[in-house]
C-alpha cells in the first residue's frame, strides 16, 4: 500500500528542523517499509507564522504495515519535535494512495495566500486522511500541502545533517572545498557561494541540526558535490529531497489593482515614482497602471540590485516580482525586468551649426547668440540624456534569494 505522510511546524528558532525529522523517520521507515520519495516544499514565503523558509516535508512509502507506519511517525515527531516551545505546533498528515487534484489545489492556495487549519481539516476528512495535531496543530496546513504539491518543475537539496553533540555549536566546514564544488558542479548545483561577497550559502546560521544544504538540478552531481565538502566534524546522516525550492512557483501574475497582503506577485508597470533611498539603505520606488499605483522596494540585503533600482526614472517600463507581506501593500522585490528605458532629455543652450561653440544668451527674450561668429538661435535645444540602465531582467544576489526563488542559473 502506498502513504504519504506529511510533516511541517516541528521546529523552533532555537533548534530543530522538519527536514531533519524527516530524514530520522525514512530510516526509521526503511526497517520494514520502501521509502520512495522525500519531498520538501515550500509554501507561502510571506506569512507570519513560519520560523525561517516555511518549508513542509511529505514521504511517500510503500509499505504493507500502516500501523506501523503510523506509530512510527508519531513517535520521531513527539521524540524530536521542538513541543515546549510557544509556536511549534506539529501536524502530521497521513494519505493513502493516489494525491487527490483538491489536494494540489489546497498545496496552492497555501503557496500563494493564507489558509486555516479548519480548510485542512476539513479537506483531510473528505479524502479520508489520518490527521494527528500537537499543540494547535498548525503543521497540519503544510503536511496537506507538501502532499498535494505539483512537483512538475523542481530541483533537489542534498542535506547533510550534524551529529546532536554539535547543535548549536559553530559548523566547521571548509569554504576552499565548497569553492571547488561550486567550480566543479555548476550549474547542476547553484547558490553554494553568494558572488557579491563570497559568502558560502551552503551553511546555514540557525542552531539547527542541518550541517550544509547543497540545491542542484541533479541528484547525482548532488551526491558527488556532497562528497567534495570537507567538515570538521562527522556527518550523522543526509538526505535527498526533491523539492519546489528554485521554481519561482510562488509567483503569481496579477494587475496592481488585484495585489493581495502576504501574497507573491508578478506585476507589470510604468516608473510613477522616482527611487528614493530611506533610513536603513533601502531603496522604494513606485510603480502605477491603470489607475493604481503600489510601492516597490529593494531591502538593504540585496545589495548591488539596489544599483540598478536607483538608476530607473518615471517613465520606464517594468515587470516587478516580489512578496507582499503587509497591509500596506509594499512589494518586496526579488527580481526585477526592466522593459523599456525611457528617453530622457534635458534643455542647453544650442551648439552653433557654423563654429560648434555653445551659444550664449543674448538677453532676456532675445535667444542665443554665438560669440563667435554673431548666427543667432531662438530656443534651448534637447539633448538625450544617456541612460545607465539596459532593458533586462535583474535578480537580487544570491544570498539574498528566497528558497522558492527560480536561481540566475535556471533562467
Ligand atoms: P523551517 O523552514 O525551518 O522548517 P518554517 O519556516 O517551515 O520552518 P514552520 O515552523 O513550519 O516554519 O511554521 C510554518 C507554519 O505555517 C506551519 O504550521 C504551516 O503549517 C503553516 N503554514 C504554511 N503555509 C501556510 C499558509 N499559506 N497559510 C497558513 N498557514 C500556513
């Protein structure tokens, strides 16, 4: 018999991962069942509950003893689970045989706005799915959602995971052996070293049980980049989940009048406010169509794509991707397409046709005159401004890339 079972909210910023637990309960599983698949999938980056990416895990298992299964699970997650602290509310979801379509269409709604954990619970009954709810059970939204995720477009996470006497204690991983894999595997793996800076990216900075993540396009150029990394201490276990991470799923195009809170959009627009630079060095400008017009920002994180936000004028023609995170509406940029620059011009005095020297005025009302040679002119004349921007798209650097973010390197 095949199940899926779904995991999300385990962990804590103090520690933990639903990733981590997910690689505990497939070798758990393995004694006696067939774990077919470990998927991690992200869902709405912009909502508040989430404790870093908002990541769900979901395994697919052929195995005969459903029971089994079951207390299996349950046990790993009240083992591991971080339950004592306030936030953490576990769910488990258990389904049985095929992924019902209501489920793919719950995965998306999770993805791209805000759902309850009634809508899960009523979905989970009507397909005849196990629920199983710690604390209030928030987790169950992201079990449901990670089982019914269209995985149509995906990449894979390879995922090494640190012993328990090392959590919380600096990762020691040598950054000229994830240089090397990066050199080696590219572009079958991406975001292993942030350009700007030459941050590795592969660790992460939480007290989490995760040693180093490396994403790829490949599973077995995954292994082998793996294999290339040196750490400092042992590696208890990995695993290998394919997943929505670099897909841009996230994204939805809508008109600017449509923009809903926490949602993530794909908006098309003319420059109506030019970029300014406020408190924090972040950048906001303003983009209008049809009559509405909503606020753009490129958060001081992202670095050098502030550059290029800086130099775009009214006028200019864009395409901006980003979430939506509050009321007000802001989006949050994550890329960034310019269109079309405008042709910009401003007024100096006319260049002499005879001589080619600059004219001069001749008095109040009385135009130009070239001092020169005496040729007189009426009117200052436009001359192009040269821009400093070229139409194409533009991403924020990679250490600044959401998970879902699609990398420069899948475009
Ligand atoms: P990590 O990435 O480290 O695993 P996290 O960022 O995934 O942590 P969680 O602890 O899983 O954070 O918390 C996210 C919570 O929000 C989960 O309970 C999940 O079920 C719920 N959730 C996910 N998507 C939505 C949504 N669209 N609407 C409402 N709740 C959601």
């Amino acid at each position: 018999m095949k199940l899926r079972i779904g995991i999300d909210d385990t962990d804590s910023k103090k520690g933990m991962c639903t990733t981590y637990l997910g690689a505990v309960l497939r070798d758990r599983l393995r004694s006696f069942a067939k774990v077919l698949e470990l998927r991690l999938v992200r869902l709405n980056p912009n909502i508040p509950w989430k404790t870093r990416g908002n990541g769900a895990v979901a395994l697919t298992v052929e195995t005969g003893d459903y029971d089994r299964a079951v207390s299996e699970t349950l046990e790993v997650v009240e083992d591991l689970a971080a339950l004592d602290v306030e936030g953490t509310n576990p769910g488990v979801v258990i389904a049985k045989g095929d992924v019902p379509s209501e489920l793919t269409s719950f995965y998306y709604n999770a993805l791209h706005g805000v759902v309850t954990i009634e809508d899960a619970a009523a979905l989970a009954e009507k397909h005849g799915c196990e629920l199983h709810m710690f604390k209030e059970g928030r987790g169950i939204i992201g079990g449901l959602a990670a089982i019914g995720a269209d995985l149509t477009d995906h990449t894979y996470e390879v995922i090494a995971y640190r012993t328990p006497e090392y959590w919380g204690r600096p990762r020691h991983v040598d950054p000229s052996s994830v240089y090397e894999m990066d050199r080696a595997t590219r572009p079958a793996t991406y975001n292993n070293v942030d350009p700007e800076t030459g941050r590795i990216l592969v660790t992460p900075r939480s007290p989490c049980p995760v040693l180093y993540g490396i994403r790829g396009t490949d599973r077995e150029v995954l292994i082998r980049a793996m294999k290339m990394i040196r750490a400092g201490e042992p590696v208890e276990r990995w695993a290998l989940y394919k997943t929505n991470q670099g897909t841009d799923a996230h994204l939805k195009p809508c008109a600017i009048e449509e923009i809903e809170p926490y949602s993530s959009v794909i908006i098309r627009g003319v420059v109506s406010e030019a970029p300014r630079v406020i408190e924090g060095g972040h950048v906001i400008f303003s983009i209008a169509e049809g009559g509405c017009s909503v606020d753009c920002a490129a958060y001081e994180p992202t670095g050098g794509f502030r550059e290029v936000v800086k130099r775009l004028c009214p006028g200019d023609v864009v395409r901006a991707y980003g979430g939506v995170t509050k009321e007000n509406k802001t989006v949050n940029l994550e890329k960034l397409e310019v269109l079309d620059v405008k042709e910009l011009f401003k007024l100096k005095n006319p260049v002499c046709p005879k001589c080619g020297k600059t004219m001069k005025s001749a008095g109040k009302g009385q135009g130009f005159r070239c001092r020169g040679c005496g040729t007189k002119a009426e009117a200052k004349e436009p001359v192009q401004i040269e821009r400093d921007l070229k139409p194409g798209l533009y991403c924020v650097p990679e250490r600044a890339m959401r998970h879902l973010s699609r990398p420069v390197v899948r475009i």
